[in-house]
C-alpha cells in the first residue's frame, strides 16, 4: 500500500463500501495530505465540501468561459470515498488537493479527440475513464457474475476486509499486465497525477494519502523519469475555465449518468453507507420497501417482513455470500412481499432505488451568474426543487402565483423544463395553471450555456427569445414565439416579436401560416387579462391577420392532395374557433365568413375543404338548416364522383356527428346518400363512416341509431325497448350496432 511516504488508496467511485475502508485507512495513517483524482485547478473549491450547508448530491461544475456549452461535471454523493475523504482532511487539518488533469486541459483535449469530423463538442459530461470494467474482470475471474456483487462481498460488506487496499493494488497490477497501452488522453492523466504526488512529495512533511479509481494505482505508484512525464504533457493545450458547484441529484448517480463504474441503485448505496455499523441494515431495507408499498396502498403484515428477512438470510447463506446483499433483499421481496410478482418490484424502484436526493449547496458559492440568479428566484417562489416530480396548481391572480408561472415559463425559453404544464389549452379561462416539477441536474448544464444571452433568468430568456424570433421563418412560428414571450413577460422578446410579427405578415400570402398564427394571439387576448398584458396592438394584428386569410383562403383550397386538404382543414377549424374566442368586429368576422363562402362556392375547391366551410358557416348561422340539407343533397347527389361527396361527407360532419341526431333534412340526406351507394362503394367507404362517427361517445351513438331506424318519434331519446318491443327494431339494431358503434377511428 505505501511508495515512500505516499499511500495509494485505489477505490471504487460512489463505492459506500470503499468510502467506510478509506475513512478507517485515514484515520490509522494520519496524512498531512490528501491527493484525490480530480481536476487539478478545482482544487481551491474542496474545502467547500466541508461546509455544514453543503448537502450532497453535488457536482463540480467547470466550463471554459469562451464556450460554456462544453461543460463538464464531477459528481459526489454522500458515499462517495472522494467526499468522505475531503471531509477528513478538512476535519483533520490535512491539505486536500485534486491531481488529475485541469479541466481546461481536459475540455481542449476531449475536444481535440473528438473533432475528427469537425463538428463541435458541445457538452461533456465528466466520468472515469471510458475502458472495459475492470472490476467485472476481477469478478468473472473469482466467479461472479457481476462486478457489483464481487465488490460488495469483498469490500463493502465484508465484516473483516483486512489489508484490502493492498489486495486490490495488487490485483489490478495482475490485471494490467494483461492490458495494451493506454490511449494517449488517459496516458497523460496518469503522467498529471504522478508529478502531482512528486511536487507533494516535496512540499509536505508526513504521510501523504492518495485517494484514485482502483485501476490507476499500479500506474500512480510505477517508478518513472520525471522528464518522461513532462514530456508526456509538453504543449497541453488549455482553455480558461471557470468552476464553481451545482446541486445533483440521486436519480443522475444511476449507472450511465455518474463515474464509469456507476451506480445502479443509489438509494441501496446511500442506505449501506448510513447502516455500515449496523448489525439490522437488511431489516431496516425491507421495512422500506415495505413503507412503500404500504403508501401506494399495499397490504404488507409484519408476519409477511419477518419471512421475507428469513428468506433473504437463507438465500445469502446458499448463496455463500457473508450477508444479505441488494439481490437476495430483492429476491425475498419480491416473494414474501410481492406475492412472486416481479413486475410490481417497478413500484419501489424509483423512490426507493434511486431516490429523490436534490444536494444544497451554500448560499455563498461562487456560481455561474444564472444559476446564482435562479437560485434567488428559487427562494423568492418557495419553490424547492426536487428529483421526483410533484404537482403545482398557481393562481395568476394572486403575486405569488403569477411569479411563480413567469419563472417556470421563463425557464422553459431557456430550456430548462423543471416545469411542465398539464393543463395546457384547458384551463386557461379560469386564471389558474397546473404544472408538473422535476428537476434534473443538466438543467444547469442549459443554465450555463445561455449564459451568452444574458446574466439573469430574465435578461436570459429575453435574449433567446430574440434570437429565435430572429431565425423564425414563418408568421405562425413567430405568433408561437410572440405568445411564449407574453406569456414569460418578456417585454424586449415581445415587443421585437411583435416588430417581426408585423413585418412578416405585411409580407406573407401564404393561407396555412397566416390560420396558424391566429389561435396563439387569439389566445393571448383572450386570456391576456391574466397576466395583466397590453393587447390593443396584438388585437390590431390579430384583425388584419383574419381578414388577410379570409382572403387567401379560396386560393389556398384549391386542387389539394388529402395530406394538404387535411391541414387546411385542420387549420381552418382552429382558426374560427379563435375567431369565435376573441369576438372580433362585425367588419372582420364578415371577411373571414366571406372566405368560407367562397371556398364553398368554387368550383376548383377540394370536396373535404368545401364540406368544412359548409360546416363552418352551418355553425356560425350562415347556412340555415335548410340550406344545409339543399346543400348536402347536391354534394352527396348520386351525381357526384363517390370520392368527391366522402371529402364533402368527412369535412362537414368529422366533428359534427352529433349534428345528424337531431337534423332530420340532414339526417335523410346522408340516409339518401348511402342508400344510393352501391354493395362496393358502401364497403371501401366503411373506414370513413368509423371516422366521423367516432367522435360522439356512447349515448351520442345510441341515439344516433334510434334516429336512424325512425324511433325518435314514438320512443324517447336515450330509452331502451321493453323486452316485449319491436322485433323489428331490435334486429336492425344489432345489425347496426357493429357499424357505428365501432368507434376506433382508424377504419
């Protein structure tokens, strides 16, 4: 274990097992120093780990202030040997230092190895090495079938692990024998950290401690030229970097998010660190489970704990492993407390295998400017976040409210989705949102990366914003963005979006784009009142963009194919239910009505836009009933191409089915209709009744076939026939229930 006066502790990342053997290795060696594999230019920020308001999880966040999209982040969570080992040197009044390369260096390196193609590196997320495991080797090796399990009854929970860190070193010399030589980035991390502990050498007086992953210790304690070394690192290219700490969380220690070893249960890890001088750890894990389960609405009897604790001991005991571990825990779980039913373990692994772990970091940090600011609009909403998702419900009438929904919308400008709304486009009218939170820990990653946008949440957010109304290339993806930017009370975005917004429109003739970006502005008046915003310019717009695609529409419905005729459908129908929400002048809805009209009037129009106009002006009172069922009488006449009267047929009644139970002059026309299609035709057009007809539920159905077989005279809408009714119709309903009340929408 010792080189000298150094002593190398090769140890596994977020090991709780390797953290507790390192801990009682300190404290029998006493060092005046504690080397740790780290970014060597981070060091200064070690100490801060000691502090009583840092909470892990936490990451060391480092980014080159030229490019803070290439961020870089070292996790440590409270079983971590690293922050363990800290806490002891700042305890015991020892220097603490990271050794391993800059992160300057390392950012411009990565970058170097990854630029084959010439794209940019935007973000890199810090783990160990990228090589095959090798503590999975050492597993196979001993009969394991995982590295996990080979770890844990060695080190971490191995009642007497005696001189391990010797058996280790040792074990990887074995095994690096083995290997070819390094690739050159992890060469030169080796070559780092072995100058570090020779200036160290020199510099203290005493036991010098050096905490690494277990694979670099052969490497680390190899005797070797300095000038070799120096040469290795010769012309490192570096970058000028900024670190600082950012809260993590346990979900994001999960193998594939933290070191290359991983951790595939966190919340197991962080309950074996905090029983390790327990002798009842593995009752206390099954009475969390248990507590789980219990909260999810499960029956769990303490008869059903103590044999699930029994089995667990039996199955370590055939399994010849020292004591229960995380699998025969599982295992007997999964038998005395799930009934044998594996797939119901999904219940308790994400609160209880991964956590909900969000760290703390002082109030004093250093921070990158964003993620400063957000944490005082944090504390400003009460707003604490958290790894599991909970729900928030925010009335915009009351101040707090109203900040708390202009942070969350600002944030998601910046790409930071800690909230999600779930309620979008229903309960807009009634001035309260209801969101979703979550947080995750790259969230700071998009924090710094919008740093080129400004130094605030909202300055941010504002400069984004105009970046992308700069790049917009369409009038209804600028309405978006003006609507985004109202909404996140972004005056500067707005009011460029607006500039933009009126530019683009002076200039477009475009129909599908002008429809699009009307139901966001329409939305934005409407509803503007909620959020106290200015809509007397946004209504000017807002008219002439609904005058302008009243104009355009009898153009744009022209000689489509199904895919265009569907999206200008699917347009216009948006479009006059924003018109009907924001109740514009008489002048204005008379242009827009004039549109439809002409779109039903001309001669080249596509049969499924022609059929939603109709639709349209039936609705608004234009087309009188009578109209309506003279019209449809001649679109669905058997002089009509089939194909044209189903586009006329789908695009008046796809959302007016209900329309048919009670308009009789409608009802017999499209009865008139399909009686005239012949055996053939009535079958190919079968996938298109299905369509239309399932959008009324189920008592919608029910009335629509009394209607249909002539009932709705003598029998009252909804009521179901005596046993003693007519036979007659009962056999018509059975041979019609299967025809329209199908109901899947998809043929």
């Amino acid at each position: 274990m010792a080189s000298g006066d150094v002593s190398y502790f090769g140890i596994r990342h977020h090991g709780p097992g390797s953290a507790a053997s390192l801990l009682q290795a300190l404290q029998e060696l006493k060092p005046a120093a504690v080397l740790i594999e780290g970014p060597a230019d981070a060091s200064a920020l070690l100490p801060l780990l000691a502090r009583p308001e840092m909470q892990p999880p936490v990451a060391l966040l480092c980014y080159p202030e030229d490019d803070p999209a290439a961020t870089s982040f070292w996790p440590f969570a409270e079983f971590s040997p690293e922050y363990q080992a800290t806490l002891w040197a700042v305890a015991n009044k020892a220097a603490a230092r990271f050794i391993d390369l800059p992160s300057s260096a390392r950012v411009a390196s990565v970058e170097a190895a990854e630029k084959t193609d010439g794209t940019e590196v935007t973000v890199q997320v810090e783990t160990a090495p990228h090589l095959r495991d090798p503590i999975g080797t050492l597993a196979q090796a001993a009969g394991y079938e995982d590295g996990e399990s080979w770890w844990a009854d060695i080190i971490e929970q191995n009642p007497e692990p005696g001189p391990i860190f010797a058996a280790i070193a040792d074990a990887m010399t074995t095994l690096r024998e083995g290997e070819g030589p390094l690739a050159e980035f992890e060469a030169k991390r080796e070559a780092h950290m072995r100058l570090e502990i020779a200036g160290a050498r020199k510099e203290f007086d005493g036991p010098i401690a050096v905490v690494c992953g277990a694979f670099h210790v052969p490497a680390l304690k190899a005797t070797r030229p300095l000038k070799e070394d120096q040469a290795l690192l010769k012309g490192l290219a570096r970058r000028k970097s900024t670190m600082t700490w950012a809260p993590w969380t346990g979900p994001r220690l999960a193998l594939g998010f933290g070191y290359g070893a991983g951790v595939v249960a966190p919340g197991w890890c962080k309950h074996l660190w905090r029983t390790r001088d327990r002798h009842d750890a593995a009752t206390l894990w099954l009475a969390m489970i248990a507590a789980v389960l219990r909260a999810k609405g499960h029956m769990v009897s303490t008869a059903s704990l103590i044999e699930a604790e029994r089995l667990a001991r039996a199955l370590a005991a055939i399994r010849e492993r020292p004591k229960p571990g995380f699998e025969e825990l599982r295992d007997a779980a999964i038998a005395a407390l799930f009934n044998g039913e594996a797939v119901l373990w999904a219940l308790v692994e994400a609160e209880l295998l991964l956590g909900a772990d969000v760290g703390e970091i002082p109030p004093d940090t250093p921070l990158a400017p964003l993620i400063e600011d957000l944490q005082r609009n944090q504390k400003a909403a009460r707003l604490k976040p958290e790894a599991l998702e909970r729900e928030l419900s925010v009335d915009l009438r009351s101040d707090s409210g109203l900040f708390r929904s202009t942070l969350l919308h600002r944030l998601n400008v910046l790409g930071v989705h800690w909230g999600k709304l779930t309620d979008s486009g229903r309960s807009r009218g009634t001035f309260r949102e209801r969101w979703a939170l979550s947080w995750e820990p790259e969230y700071a990653v998009r924090l710094v990366e919008s740093l080129i946008h400004g130094p605030t949440i909202e300055k941010a957010a504002n400069g984004r914003l105009i970046q992308m109304i700069g790049a917009a290339t369409s009038l209804d993806a600028l309405a978006a963005l003006v609507q985004g930017a109202i909404t996140a009370n972004l005056s500067e975005a707005s009011t460029a979006g607006l500039v933009a917004l009126e530019e683009r429109a002076a200039r477009s003739s475009e129909c599908l784009e002008i429809l699009a970006s009307v139901p966001p502005l329409a939305v934005i008046i409407r509803y503007g009142e909620a959020r106290k915003t200015e809509t007397a310019r946004l209504s000017g717009l807002l008219e002439r963009l609904i005058i302008e695609g009243g104009i355009a529409l009898a153009y744009a419905a022209r000689d489509l194919d199904a895919h265009a005729s569907a999206a200008l459908v699917g347009a216009m129908r948006k479009a006059d239910e924003a018109i009907k929400l924001v109740e514009p002048e008489q002048d204005v809805l008379d242009a827009w009505r004039n549109g439809l009209a002409a779109v039903l009037d001309g001669s080249r129009s596509t049969a499924l836009v022609a059929g939603c106009a109709a639709h349209l002006l039936y609705e608004a009172g234009h087309l009188s009933p009578e109209a309506a069922a003279g019209l449809i009488e001649r679109r669905l006449s058997p002089g009509t191409p089939v194909t044209e009267a189903a586009g006329f047929f789908e695009g008046f009644f796809s959302t007016a089915g209900q329309r048919l139970i009670y308009d009789e002059s409608l009802r017999g026309a499209v009865d008139a209709w399909l009686k005239s299609l012949d055996e053939d035709a009535f079958i190919a057009h079968l996938p298109l009744l299905r369509r239309v007809f399932s959008h009324l539920d189920s008592m919608e159905r029910r009335r629509l076939i009394e209607a249909v077989l002539g009932r709705i005279r003598r029998l009252p809408v909804g009521l179901t026939p005596t046993p003693n009714g007519d036979e007659a119709w009962r056999r018509h309903l059975e041979r019609l229930g299967p025809l329209l009340m199908s109901g899947n929408g998809n043929g």
